[in-house]
C-alpha cells in the first residue's frame, strides 16, 4: 500500500501504510503510549483513534493531560449517559448531549415520559458504571445517510433523523458511534471518543432541568441531565466541593439572606433591588461614575422606547428582534423596548456638527435596556430581561484606535484591581453572520491585535465569536472559587457609523467617518453584582457594603449613646446601622456576622463614660476601644484604599 508519513510533536516522522489507525502509531512509539492514549489530534482536528491515515500528516497522541483529550473524554461520557437512560428508560428518545465549559462538564437531552428525580440519577450513575466496568468499544461505523435516517425513524427517534437532515446535506454517508451493539447504544454523532468505556471512572450526574429542544419554548419539552467527568477521582473530588462552595455562594441565596434583592412572579425576569440591594447597586454605579470623569466621559440618557426605524437602520431588527420586547405604537407604527444604547449614542452624536478637535467622544450610560429572554433560560440576576450596563461608545478617528483601546485596557485594569479580581483576554474574530466587508474585518482585527501587543496585554484567540458589526476583546474573570464569567468588553465598530452615515469634519476641511468602540466593563450591573456576591459570598469589601457599620448597645441605657455614634458615623459618610432590639450583646454579633457586615461597634457603661465605640471586626474578631473619630479615619482609610480581606474558598 502507498506509504504515508507521518509527523509526531518532536519533529520526528515514520513512514506507515495508507489506511494505517491512528492506534498503530501510538503503540509504535511505545506500549506505555498506546495504553494511556484517549484520542488524537491529526494536523488540527481531533480523532478517534481508529482513525485511518490517508495522507501525509502531523499526528499528537492525546493522553490524559489536555484540553482537547478532556473534551472527548466528557463527551464519551455523555454517550454513556445516554445509553444507561436509554437502557433504563424504554422509549426515550435521544436529544444532543454537548461538552460545556459552565459549569465544565456535559449535559444530555432526553424525551421521557416523567421528569428525572434525584433516586432516578442515582439508577443512572449506576448502570454507567456497570457499562464502564465492561469497558465496551466505542465503536465509529460509516452508514449510508438514507440507512441512518431509516433506522432512527423506524426505532422512533425523530430528534435525530431531524439532525441527520439539518447536519448531513449532501453527504452520501454519516457517522454513527455505538456501544457493544445496535440493541445497546446508537447514536448519530461526529465523536471522536475514546476507545472504550473502561477508560471511563471519574464522572458524577450533578443535576436535572427542565429544557427544550433546540432551546425553543415553541419546541419539544425535554429533560436535561447535567453531569461532570475528569481524569482521576482526586479531580473530580475537587470538583465536587468547589460545587458545594458554588451552593453556598450562590447569589440567589446570599441574596436573600442579606436582603439585597427579590423576584415576582408578575415580573419575570426582573429584580426587585431592596434597600441593601439598592445601596450596592448605586454604590457600584457611583464608583463607575467617579472613574469615568476624569477619563473624559460623558454621561447621557436616551429614551426606552424607539420607533423600529432606528432598530432597521442600525441593523437589529434584522438580526435581534426576536429579542426584543416589540410594542404597537399609534396608527400600528412598530416600537421596540431598548435592547442597547448603541443606536440612540449614535442619534446623539449625528445631532450636530463634530470636528476631528472634539474627538474622542466618549458617551456613557446606566439606564434599563429589554431583552426577551426565554422563560426557560431565566435564572437570578445572570439570565434576566431587565437590566442596565455601565455602557459606553467611544467615536474615534482612525488614527486614534490603537490609544483608545490601549486606554480602555488600563480602565479594566483598574476597575478589576480594584474588586480584587483576576481575569483573562479573548480577542473574538468575525462571525458566519456578519455586516460590512471582509477586507474591513480584517483591518478591525488587525487593530485590535496591535492594540492588546503594545499594551502587553496576553490573549487567546476565540475564532467567529465576535459580534455581528465587528470584532471584540473579552474579559473573563475568574472568582473565588475558580469559576470563570465573562464580563467586559471592547467591540470595534466600522458598521454603525456606516448605517447612521456619522462624520466628523478633519482638518482638511473634509467629511470622515469615525469609527465606534462599544464597552462596558462590568457588562450589566445585575450580572456583575451576581459575580461579586459570590466571589465575595456576601462578604463585600469595606467600599462597597451596604452596610459598612452597626452600633451595638449592650443595655438600653446604653441607646441613647448608640444612637449618637449612628449620627456622627452618617454624619462622616459611612452607611451604619443600629441595632437597639432587647436581645443580647451576643445574639447581636451573630446576627451582624450573618448579615456579613463588616464592622460591629459595641458601646456598654465603658465606651459611654470614655466617649469610645468597643470595635469588632467580621473577619478580625475584637479590635479594642476608639474613638468615634478615630474610627472612621480608619474607615475612610480603608475604603480610600479599596482595601479587600482575603475570602477562603472552603475547600
């Protein structure tokens, strides 16, 4: 047969035959190699190992120590899932069952009769198990696409001849994996996998949901079953209790528990910001203000509600408006809800004449935008249809992209340094879908690269995931607990600018275009406060706490005094609660310890006679006696320097 050659990770090459597995080549690099081998990676695309070699090719072995091997390795215990559903359950019919990165793991659709429930898991996790302890091939088979679409239509799976018409379109053939047999496991899927189940043994089921096919209320009601897998059990133990962790951080709890925030049933999708809630989400708002001034930006406020022309010109209503809350004006004129400020920043800026003096202009904005969200995908304050962002436009020259950007990385590095949060980089290149010219795409990234280079700023790329105007840098911040979300964001706009026909006038006297950078940097407000409550569960930092303070009065007698120490801290700008109920001094500094208030101040017979405030701190314990004065010098210190205390993950 003709030869192939092939290319390993350190440069070296073997020659084998035309059709040779990709196994053959493991095993002649070593026994030890093919034993540990999951998958491989020949050029750039992941395989099975059963893949044959048909041309001359770089070929990587994957083993347990990757990226890419961890991904088939979920991804083969997805199809586990579903063949101890399937097995268990008669008559199920198989939706998709994806590799997700949030929580890190894989989830897998199914039509059932009833709803799963916790002792119905555990039957699942179980016959995985025995399935895994067979260690049963994963076997890849090439069927004929009309053989494949018979077969799910007569063992009455309509979901997946459904995706074999969608998927396979002018294929003659399709792939299928099955386990030990067609009467065990079958399912239309493009893999790889890994060889077989015995390589599965560290994976645990976490959850059920209710889900729809395709993600769409209109479609099919299924139920979703969650569940993670790693390489050892030591992984995936720790795994587990980053969950528990996860559990009580969650931001609907705490939420709650400190009295930040509430829904209604009569307002789906949108919080209730209660008091404490209230002061958190102004505080945030504020501290964003007194960032963006000095940095040249000006705060402006544009109407909730357009007529659909402005949505048509800038492009959403044609790529967004199933998103969109649409309303019926007079005379059956169409309105939509504001969805984002981009286009009405745009009307300000064509509402006079701007000169290359005046640029950059940098508008920013905090009112509520609208978006429909599914009902099935609501969840706390991160999937909501009432939000607002601290968002902002900056109209640009050509010429002044590479700075702003620059300018823009130095924002979020403040902001981020300031709540103690890490966060990586993602340059996200041009979509499937796209406005404009592929030759201005190109441009736009170009820029966006020099920009992050010359700011020494480290990034992946994250291909196709930008917006449908233009490129964009991400932000994903990492929590207390490891978690990753995605919060800011910088997007190079040519098109906007285009569909409003802005121009500014340059210093020849002629017409330009300017070109737009969208960005926020906490993303919404509602989003970014669910990150914070849990990174910090609960437990914010000085600066930012509802409550920073409260007075504690051992005995009545002591009130009076209490309530002036109250007085005089407001008085100096601290937010400071007083807590005069009959209980005990003890029951008080419980109380104030759950509700995760940073300083409790402690007044008996002594600090009245001294003129003092007995200090306690949350994390510090007893602090001893001083002055009110003294205290809040202290205070203003601290929130001056946006001081953090260290937050254990409790793991």
């Amino acid at each position: 047969m003709t030869p192939v050659v092939v290319t390993l990770p350190d440069g070296s090459t073997r020659s084998v035959a035309a059709g040779t597995p990709v196994r053959d080549v493991a095993a002649d690099v070593s026994p030890r190699l093919a034993k540990a081998a999951l998958a491989a990676k020949v050029d750039d695309e992941v395989v099975d190992l059963s893949c044959p070699l048909d041309r001359d090719a770089r070929v990587q072995i994957l083993t347990a120590d990757g990226p890419d091997a961890l991904k088939v390795f979920r991804h083969s215990t997805a199809h586990l899932l579903a063949a101890a559903v399937t097995k268990l359950f008669p008559g199920t019919q198989c939706g998709i069952g994806p590799v997700i990165d949030e929580p890190p793991g894989f989830y897998y659709d199914f039509v059932v009769e009833r709803p799963f429930v916790p002792e119905d898991l555990e039957k699942i996790e179980a016959e995985m198990r025995r399935l895994a302890q067979a260690d049963e091939v994963f076997e890849r088979q090439m069927w004929s696409r009309d053989e494949a679409l018979r077969f799910f239509a007569d063992r009455g799976e309509p979901l997946k001849v459904q995706l074999i018409e969608e998927n396979t379109q002018g294929q003659s053939e399709v792939s299928v994996y099955t386990i030990k047999d067609r009467d065990t496991f079958v399912d239309f899927c493009r893999g790889p996998h890994v060889p077989s189940t015995g390589k599965l043994k560290a994976f645990k089921l976490t959850t059920t949901s209710s889900a729809y096919w395709k993600g769409d209320a209109k479609n099919q009601p299924m139920q979703r079953v969650y569940g993670t897998a790693f390489f050892s059990d030591k992984d995936l133990q720790a795994h587990l209790a980053r969950i528990e962790e996860a559990k009580k951080r969650d931001h609907r709890k705490v939420g709650k528990e400190l009295g930040l925030f509430m829904f209604h049933p009569w307002a789906p999708g949108a919080a209730f910001w209660l008091h404490k809630g209230t002061l958190l989400y102004n505080g945030l708002a504020e501290y964003m203000r007194k960032v963006l001034y000095p940095a040249g930006y000006d705060e402006v406020k544009t109407p909730i509600v357009f007529n659909k022309a402005l949505w048509e010109t800038s492009g959403h209503w044609h790529h967004y408006r199933e998103n969109m809350f649409v309303l019926e004006g007079d005379e059956g004129e169409d309105m939509a809800l504001k969805a984002m400020n981009c286009p009405g920043h745009m009307l300000v800026f064509a509402s006079q004449v701007r000169s290359y003096r005046d640029l950059p202009i940098r508008f920013h904005e905090q009112t509520a935008l609208h978006r429909n969200e599914a009902s099935g995908v609501l969840g706390g304050l991160t999937r909501v249809r009432q939000f607002s962002q601290d968002d902002a436009h900056c109209f640009v020259m050509q010429e002044q992209i590479g700075e702003e950007v620059q300018r823009l990385l130095g924002l979020v590095q403040q902001v981020y340094g300031d709540l103690g949060l890490t966060y990586e980089v993602k340059l996200s290149t041009r979509p499937e879908q796209y406005l404009g010219q592929r030759e201005t795409w190109d441009h736009a990234e170009a820029q966006l690269k020099l920009a992050l280079e010359s700011a020494g700023q480290a990034y992946t790329i994250n291909e196709g995931d930008g917006a449908f105007y233009g490129p964009k840098i991400d932000f994903d911040v990492t929590d207390a607990i490891g978690r990753k979300w995605q919060c800011a964001t910088i997007q190079l706009d040519y098109q906007l600018p285009e569909r409003f026909d802005l121009k500014y006038v340059g210093a020849d006297n002629a017409e330009h275009r300017p070109v737009v950078i969208h960005r926020a940097i906490f993303g919404s407000f509602e989003r970014f406060i669910a990150l914070l409550i849990e990174h910090f569960a609960g437990a914010f930092p000085l600066w930012l706490a509802p409550l920073q303070a409260v007075v504690l009065p051992i005995a009545d007698r002591h009130a009076a005094y209490a309530a002036e120490v109250q007085a005089q801290l407001k008085a100096a700008g601290l937010r400071v609660g007083l807590d005069d109920r009959q209980e005990k001094i003890g029951y008080k500094i419980r109380e104030a310890q759950l509700q995760k208030v940073p300083y409790m101040l402690v007044v008996g017979d002594k600090e009245v006679a001294e003129g003092t405030v007995s200090v306690r701190s949350r994390q510090g314990g007893d602090l001893g006696s001083r002055t009110v004065a003294a205290f809040v010098a202290d205070a203003d210190a601290e929130v001056t320097s946006k001081g953090r205390e260290p937050q254990p993950v409790g793991i």
